[in-house]
C-alpha cells in the first residue's frame, strides 16, 4: 500500500524533504511507518527518534493521520490504510 507522509516545520528542515510516498506492506500500522522514516533518516531525526521509539519519542512530537492528531506511543494500535496522509511535525516553543 502507498503511505503519503509529509514532513512540516523541523521535520522537514531535517529531512530535507516536504513530502514523499512510502511503499508499506498490507496491514501495516502507524508504528511501522514511524519505524521505516527513522531507519530513513534516524541520524538527521536524532532527539525526535530516541533510540528505542515506542513512547520514546520527544514529547512535541505531533502526528496526524488524515488530519486526525494520534498518539505515535500507541502507533500498534493506529492501522493505516493505502492512501493515507501521515504528517509528522513538532510543536514549537519559544520566548
């Protein structure tokens, strides 16, 4: 199945990239896809990407599946589906 994931704000400065599909095999969930992007571009992504991702991942870490916030901690529990939007962003703070 075909994953469309967009990459917004310091994702997407780190990946250099603002979009690209992801080939993913049937049944694959949101945790498989979060896998394949750091295996992709785990060193341009480390502190997003902790070294063991399942609720590791930094806390401004945002998520949404066709524009549905989820919790990428729970990303076994989140299937996707051929044709669905990821977008992987962090909140940004400042003052």
């Amino acid at each position: 199945m075909r994953i469309k994931v967009l990459y917004l704000g310091l994702v997407r400065n780190k990946t250099g990239k603002k979009e690209e599909p992801c080939e993913m095999a049937d049944g694959s969930s949101l945790s498989d896809l979060l896998k394949r992007v750091a295996e992709t571009y785990g060193g341009s992504l480390k502190g997003l990407f902790r070294a063991e991702m399942e609720s590791r991942l930094d806390p401004t870490f945002i998520v949404t599946v066709n524009g549905v916030l989820k919790d990428p901690s729970k990303g076994e529990a989140v299937p996707l589906a051929d044709g669905d939007t990821v977008a992987l962003m962090t909140l940004i703070s400042g003052g």
